[in-house]
C-alpha cells in the first residue's frame, strides 16, 4: 500500500514536472524569448531589427507630415481672412502684374487705372526682365491713327493689334510715378534695335501734352529725342503734342498724317500711315527709311 502510494507520487511529479519543461521549452525556444518572443518575433523577425524601427520612422513622418498640411491649411484659411480685411495695394502697372500676380507672357492684362477703377493695358514681360506697359504699338496695321485730339486724348486701337494708350493716361501715369520709357524697332529686314531713355514725363491737356525726356540713354538706336550739335530744330523733347486740329505753325501732323510731338518736323514718328514711305520714323538708327515696326513703353524706375 505504502509502495503504491509512492509509486503514485512519484508519477505525479514526474507529469507536472514534464508540462512544466515542455512549457518552458514551448515558451523559450519555439514560442517565447529565442523564436516568437524578442529574438525571433520581436527584435529579429518582426520587431526593432525587421520592421519596428522602420515602422515607427514611417508612422512618425506621416504624423509629422499630416501636422504639416494642417498648418498649411490653417495658414492658408487665416491668410484669405486677412486679404479681406485689409485693403490690398493696387496693381497699378505690368511690373505689378509681373511679380505680384506672377504674370511671364506678353499680353493683355488689368490694372487699377490711375483714373479710378480697373483698365486693360498690354505688357511686355520678356524684353529686359519684362514689366513694361506699352503706350504706342504699331505691329500690323489696319488702325487709323490720323485722328483729332479727342481721340489721342483718351486712346484709341487694338491692345492685340496697334494702339494709342491715350495723353490722359501717359500723364496720370507718369506724375503718379517715376518711369523709364524704352523704344522698340524693328526695320524692314528684321533688323532689331531699341533706346531707353532714364525718365519720362508728359505734362497735362492743359500744357498740351508736352513731353519730356530726360536722365540716361542707352541702346543701340541713337538718342532721336534729345538734340545734339546738328539740326536742333529737329528734335522734339520738351515739345507739345500735335494733331490735324491742333496742329503746330508747320503742319506736321497734318501733312505727316498722325498725332505725335512735332518741333519742324520730327527725327522721331511712331504715328504715320503704316507701310508708308516715312510713316514710322528713328532717324539716328535709319535715317528717313521707313521703319516696319515700333513699340514705346514704360516701367517703374529702379525695379531693376
């Protein structure tokens, strides 16, 4: 019986004693610390070494990211609520256009005009680092520009084809604010040349539209507007402007067929008939040859 009762004992331990390894033996070497726990599920297979650090770097950036876009958004939001409530500078010329609006292409564009409320204007925003408004196109034909005082007063034209921008506005314009004015020709051989001119300003209707160049000159065209040694009469800065009905002593406008600023008569004209013998005129760069095409514009000093 005694014998029995150890035997029983005994055989009971060894059971317990057997789970117990087999557990441990489960739990540390095919389950547990070597391969399902740290070293084989954990650090190794699919923990820190595999794909924790990984995971975590991945996670981590995506919050950062996602943090990111919603200050972003925030910004924006609280941007187009102060936009709203400030009033905002106006865009008062093509340099404007240029690099507030981050226009690049030539063509036509608004801007709040120096009169009040919004006006279209064509812009050169290629030739010298762009920005130029121009005031006088002649590229195509097909314009009238023998016209009265009224219509030089106020503008008339195709801002896609040949215009005249209008003396109100030269003048508005260039008392608002300092401006260079740069001259652009091309002869009837493809020949290219220009003139920039440091200043420019045109008096009011009632100082008849004088204009005045002034400061530096550079280019590779002559300075026609200014006087020189030879044929002062000739050269037209500080001269009023001109048409058939309120013509000068000599006729100038009415016998060359366009508005311009005449002294007797010109060594510069933009206005002519096109495609005539002497309808656009540079006379330091080709004499009394006709020219085939011409552009004046004007940009704000100093931005380049």
């Amino acid at each position: 019986m005694k014998l029995s009762l150890v035997l029983v004992l005994f055989a009971a331990i060894c059971l317990v004693c057997s789970g117990n390894w087999r557990w441990r033996h489960g739990r540390r070497h095919h389950g547990g610390w070597r391969q399902g726990g740290w070293r084989r599920g954990g650090w190794r297979h699919g923990g820190w070494r595999r794909g924790g650090w990984r995971q975590w770097r991945s996670n981590h950036w995506r919050q950062c990211q996602n943090k990111m876009e919603g200050l972003t958004e925030q910004r924006n939001k609280l941007k187009k609520e102060l936009d709203q409530c400030l009033p905002s500078s106006p865009i008062s010329d093509c340099w404007d256009v240029k690099t507030r609006q981050n226009q690049n292409r030539d063509g036509t564009y608004t801007i709040d005009s120096p009169a009040g409320g919004k006006m279209n204007v064509r812009c050169d925003m290629t030739t010298d680092n762009g920005g130029w408004l121009t005031f006088v196109r002649r590229v195509k034909g097909g314009v009238d520009f023998n016209r009265p005082w009224k219509d030089y007063k106020r503008g008339f034209g195709d801002l896609a084809g040949d215009f005249w921008l209008g003396n109100d506005f030269l003048h508005m314009f260039t008392a608002a604010k300092d401006v260079e004015m740069r001259v652009d020709m091309t002869d009837q051989d493809g020949n290219h040349a220009y003139a920039v001119y440091g200043s420019l300003h045109v008096d009011d209707e009632a100082h008849a539209y004088s204009i005045h160049v002034s400061g530096t000159y550079s280019g590779n065209a002559g300075d026609a507007f200014r006087p020189n040694s030879t044929r002062k009469e000739k050269f037209q800065n500080n001269r009023a402007f001109r048409t058939y009905d309120r013509d000068n002593e000599f006729g100038c406008a009415k016998s060359h067929k366009g508005g311009f600023w005449y002294n007797n008569c010109f060594f510069v004209l933009a206005t002519g008939p096109f495609n005539s013998i002497r309808g656009i005129i540079w006379f330091t760069w080709r004499r009394h040859h006709a020219l085939k095409e011409i552009t004046m514009s004007i940009r704000p000093k100093g931005v380049v």
